[in-house]
C-alpha cells in the first residue's frame, strides 16, 4: 500500500455533532484520495461521539482510522497517539469541531512542496463569533520564518508540518496542562522549521465556536490554568532565542496577548485575596523577558499594562481593564495631551504624582495618526497647484505649522515650501462622534519647478511629495494623494513645459500600489517620446503637392511652436515645416508643401525641442505628386528602395527620363 502524503489527526472529545462535519470535509477534500490518511483518537468521549466515528470509518473504510482510549483530560495525549500512528510525509493537526475549505490540504501540500518549507499555515476563518489571530494572512508568503512574519502569533497547531521534522526533534505535544499545550509544541516547530509558508488568499481552515461552550479555552477559566503554561514559554524562549531583537519579537506576543487575556478575561473575576497572588506570580514570570528596550515594539496601553503588572499595583491594573473594556466599546478615540513637541494618551494615572508612572509609558508622538484629502492636483505651465486638508487626529488645528515637502527619491535631498493654511469649518464633526474638530486644516500651495529648490530649479529626479502636517508644536509627515477628490485624476500625465533654462519634461503620477503624488522631473519614469505617434502620410485633398502627415499626441501640455517636421535632402538641403497651432489637441497635423523642396531624396523626423521622432514610411502605393517649376515638369513620391523609412524623391520629370533612356538596352 503506497504511503499517504498527509495524514489529518483530530482529537474528538463529545465532539457531536460537530464531528460529522468535520471528518466529512476532510474526505471531501480535492486532494487524491490516495494522497490521504484520517485518523481520529477517541479521547472518552460520553456523548455519542464514539459510536459517530465507528459509522464513518465503515462508510469510509481503508481512509480512516478511528482510535479508543480511555480520557486523558486534554488534546495532547490523543494528538500525540495519533501523530505516533502516522506515517505520511505530511500531518496536519485538524479540531473535532472545525473543518477545512474544500482545497485547503491541496493547496498548503503544493505549498510546502514547491517552496521546500516545512510548516504551511493556511488562513483561518472564525465561525459563530470565535476570535482568531489573523495579522500573519495579510498576504501569502511562500517561505518566511518566525522572526521576519507574525507567524508566532498564531500558536495554535492547526497547521501542515513535515512529519520529518517533527520526528527529527521529537516533538510531542506536553501533557498535564490544562490549556496552552499547543503553545510549545507549535513554538518549537517554528524554531527549528527551515521554513514556514503562509497561504492567505484561500480559507483553509474555519473554526466554530461551539454553542455549547465545549471550546477547551472556553470550558477552562481562571487565572490558575494560565500561569501555569506561560512560565513555560518563557523557559523556552530564554532556551532556545538568544537575548535580542529576535528574542523579544517572540516576547512580545505572550507580554501583550498572554498578560492581555489573563488580566481582562480572568483576573478580573477573582476574588481579592486570589487576584493578589495571581498578579504577583504573572510580574515574576515575565521579569525575565522585560527590558527597557522592548518599550519601542510596545503600543503605550501595552506598557503601562506591563508597568502596572510589575509594579504589582492591583487597584489600578483593575481600573485600566475596566478602562479597557469602555474603550473597547467607544467609538470615540482617547485624547492626547501635547506638550512641548510631544504627544501623550490620555490614559489612566497620566501625571498622577500618586502614581508616579513615567510620561514615557504614554509617549504616542510616533504614532499620532494623521489625516489627509487632496482636492486639487493639477499642472499648469511650470507649477503644481495644490489643495486640500491635512490634520493630525485628535490635535486641534491651533497654532499651524503645515508645509510641503519634496524629496527626491535616489538622492535624498529635501525642500519644504510654505503652504497657504485655509479655514475648514466643522472638518470631523463626522468621526469620534464629533469630539475632535479641525477648523483650519486647509492647504493651498504651488510648486513651480523653476523656483523650488531654495530660489532655483529644481534638479531632474522623481520628487515625491508629502505634507508636514505640525500643529502645537508636533509634526508628522505623511505622502500625500492616497485620499483623494473623484475629480482628481491619479493617472499620469506627461507635460513638455518651457522654462527659462530650456524646455523640460514633466510628469505628476501617482505610485503603485499607495496612490500617492509624485513629481517625475527629466523622463526618469515617464518617456515623452511614446506620447507623439506619427500616424499616416498622405495627399492633401484640396492641394495635391502637399504632402500631409498626421498622428495622434497624449503629451498633457506642450509650449507653443516647437512641434515641427525636419527634413533633410541627401544634397544637404534643410527644410522644417511647423505643426499648425490649430492642431494642438489629440491629433496633430503637418503639410508639407513639396513643390517648394529642392530636388533628392529627403529624408525626416519629427522634432519636439530636444526630442526626434522618426516619420513613417511612405506608402509603396503612393502616386507621384506632379507640378511645374519655370515651365518644367517635376514630380515627388517614395523614394526607391525606402520601404522601411520616410524617403521622398523629389525631381524634373526629364532627368528621370534621361536616366531611363541611358539604363535601356
């Protein structure tokens, strides 16, 4: 019998009726039949859940194994069973009351396969109101580890692995804990994993949250059970990470979700006596991953949440997850306090000398948020007009300082242009249920690029702009043109503009995939020359020496008269004919009246300033043009053996003659 490529161990404890479901997804599965492998420990159960798995196990023989075993009071012991019965290259660790997107084994299998990684987390979907980490499904990675992705966030082992690795480090899930037994056994896996993948643009895997409470962390309460597990995860991390930022990015998840649910989910219920004791063994536990260095990975609710819990300040830990839970439930965000250039939440015990708790706990100045819309944005001759609001949310637009800035994006060099601030009465009344207003948070400014860079032009680069956004002495720069007027186009457009320096390329475009503004000076993205297509060669109908050439133009702007078709005779004659200034638009014009060129061949392109554009060839089947000239005859058409480029020969119809006559035999 050949060797599946994965098997799907579930552990099932009075698991009906979920487990019907959950079992029928995996047989349903698109991966091979062949390629798969059910195996279901039967932990005890009481409540029929037994007799479900002996009925699919015969509706479905040879793919899935059903496994009896007396209670073991946890998922570890009958995962391990079945993680000891498989012998697939793949296992997959799937709950009684979950089940699988019909493609997801498939799928995360071609994943680890193509990327030669050896754990596959699949996007989770949470079903009936069950709360799921989901920070690591942005987008997919095929082959990351777990201390460059959010992966660690999800601990969990509902996850593809290599079974050789798991047999390689003898990993088995602990047993004699009550909750968090997945913790270990999933961080180790990521440890020593050559790598991991992540599918985000399928669901995978859809977790219930069962009516009935029987979730093992729902039916598993107190403060107890987690203090129990987290000391062991921090043994870990001090173990296996050596000290620095790879060590404290792991930390960070169980200093701000472990502490978090603890406190907020559990602690909260206690009684005094027990919540005291519970509080000082959580300071003890997570004093060795706390150093002063991970408050810069920590948001400021975050650390006065750490503060308080190491400082074992009982009364007020209870008044902030109260805090907490209001604030949750507001739609209003919390004040800040400015002060000298520096932002600070409005959280509990701010500046409270009882308290004592440092201003730095509640610094926020990096993450002031800020606000922006772009009303105009619009080129004309040499100078960007701009227009729109910018605030700092939750700063009151009092003593304004916004301004422009350019930078230039290889080089680094900065300009900061002053920007004309407009009133903008009742500006979001609209958010925060009207708590915060920003009454003069309009802009206005023009950059002209031959005055920009401190009185001077401005050099050829991509300038990419943004706001200065300052009010009360705080400032926060932010790009601007992500937000956006309908009206106000993202789209490129190329412009040729004269200057006194001489004519310049310019192009305001919007970056992919943020939308935000960009000046391109010089044609470092955006070519002028794919803008002018000379179209077809013809003659005119109303004057039939006049040669006329059309094409069609996308350029924005261009200066006036400039756009002119060059000629040039193999005798060394000159000619250039202007494009008619009636023809400025989406089509363009040019006559050529031939009977005024001298007789060669003549050969062109089209100038615009400083750029050349071949003309098209002539038509094979062109008919001469004919003329008199002094009472002689003369003619013009496509030049012999020119078929790929504009020739016109231009001649007396007797030299022609006279030629023919010698070349006869």
């Amino acid at each position: 019998m050949a060797v599946p490529t994965v098997s799907v161990i579930i552990a099932a404890y009075n698991a009906m009726p979920y487990i019907t479901r959950s079992i029928t997804s995996v047989v349903e599965q698109s991966i091979r039949r062949d390629a798969l492998d059910i195996i279901v420990v039967n932990d005890g159960s009481t409540d029929g859940t037994a007799a479900e798995l002996d009925r699919l196990a015969e509706e479905y023989p040879g793919l899935i194994r059903v496994v009896h075993q007396e209670n073991s009071g946890g998922p570890s012991a009958p995962r391990n069973a079945g993680l000891d019965l498989a012998e697939s290259e793949f296992v997959f660790f799937l709950d009684a009351d979950d089940h699988l997107g019909p493609e997801a084994l498939e799928r995360m299998v071609a994943m680890a396969e193509k990327n030669g990684t050896d754990i596959v987390l699949g996007k989770m979907v949470g079903v009936g109101g069950r709360s799921l980490p989901m920070s690591m499904f942005n987008r997919n990675q095929p082959k990351t580890d777990v201390f460059n992705s959010r992966v660690y966030w999800a601990l969990n082992p509902l996850k593809l692995f290599r079974r050789e690795l798991l047999e390689r480090h003898a990993l088995r899930f602990p047993t004699g804990l009550p909750i968090g037994e997945d913790q270990p056994f999933t961080a180790l896996a990521y440890l020593h994993a050559s790598g991991i993948s992540v599918i985000a643009d399928y669901d995978c895997l859809f977790c219930t949250l069962r009516d009935d409470g029987g979730n093992i962390t729902v039916r598993t309460t107190g403060s107890e059970p987690r203090l129990r597990f987290l000391p062991h995860m921090v043994d870990l991390l001090m173990e296996n990470v050596p000290p620095g930022p790879d060590r404290d990015h792991l930390a960070h998840r169980h200093l701000t979700v472990e502490v978090t649910e603890l406190l907020a989910g559990h602690l909260v219920h206690e009684p005094h006596p027990q919540q005291e004791k519970a509080l000082a063994r959580l300071a003890e536990i997570i004093t060795p991953l706390w150093h002063e260095g991970m408050s810069d990975r920590l948001s400021a609710m975050a650390r006065l949440r750490l503060h308080l819990v190491r400082h074992q300040m009982l009364d007020e830990v209870l008044e902030l997850m109260k805090f907490e839970k209001e604030l949750a439930d507001s739609r209003v965000s919390t004040p800040l306090l400015i002060d000298n250039g520096r932002a600070y939440a409005r959280y509990p015990f701010l500046r409270d000398p009882a308290r004592a708790v440092p201003d730095a706990i509640y610094d926020v100045t990096d993450k002031v948020g800020t606000r922006h819309h772009v009303s105009r944005a619009e080129l004309r001759g040499t100078a960007l007009h701009l227009a729109g609001h910018a605030y700092l949310h939750r700063v009151a637009t009092d003593d304004v300082t916004t301004e422009l800035v350019l930078r230039e994006r290889g080089s680094g060099t900065e300009f900061r242009l002053p920007v004309t601030h407009t009133a903008t009465p009742g500006l979001g009344a609209d958010a925060d249920e009207g708590q915060y207003t920003y009454d003069t948070a309009g802009f206005k400014a023009a950059v002209d690029i031959t005055t920009a860079a401190d009185g001077k032009p401005l050099d050829d680069g991509l300038w990419d702009i943004s706001l200065a956004v300052g009010a009360q002495g705080l400032s926060r720069e932010v790009r601007i043109g992500s937000k956006r007027a309908e009206d106000v186009s993202g789209q490129a457009s190329t412009r040729v503009v004269g200057t006194p320096e001489g004519v310049r390329a310019v192009t305001l475009y919007t970056t992919k995939p943020h939308g935000n503004f960009t000046l391109d000076l010089g044609e470092k993205k955006h070519r002028v020359q794919p803008h002018l297509k000379p179209g077809t060669v013809r003659w005119s109908a109303s004057a039939p020496t006049e040669l006329q050439i059309t094409g069609q133009w996308t350029l924005g702007a261009y200066p006036d008269g400039p756009l002119t078709v060059a000629l040039s005779s193999d005798s060394g004659a000159t000619a250039a004919f202007p494009v008619s200034p009636a023809a400025h638009g989406d089509r363009f014009t040019a006559r050529v009246p031939v009977s005024d060129l001298s007789p060669g061949v003549w050969r062109g392109e089209l100038r615009l300033s400083g750029w050349s554009f071949a003309l098209p060839p002539l038509p094979k089947d062109l008919a001469p043009a004919k003329w008199r000239r002094r009472a002689l005859p003369w003619y013009a058409k496509p030049a012999p053996g020119a078929d790929q480029q504009f020739a016109l020969l231009v001649a007396k119809t007797e030299l022609v003659r006279a030629v023919s006559g010698k070349l006869k035999p």
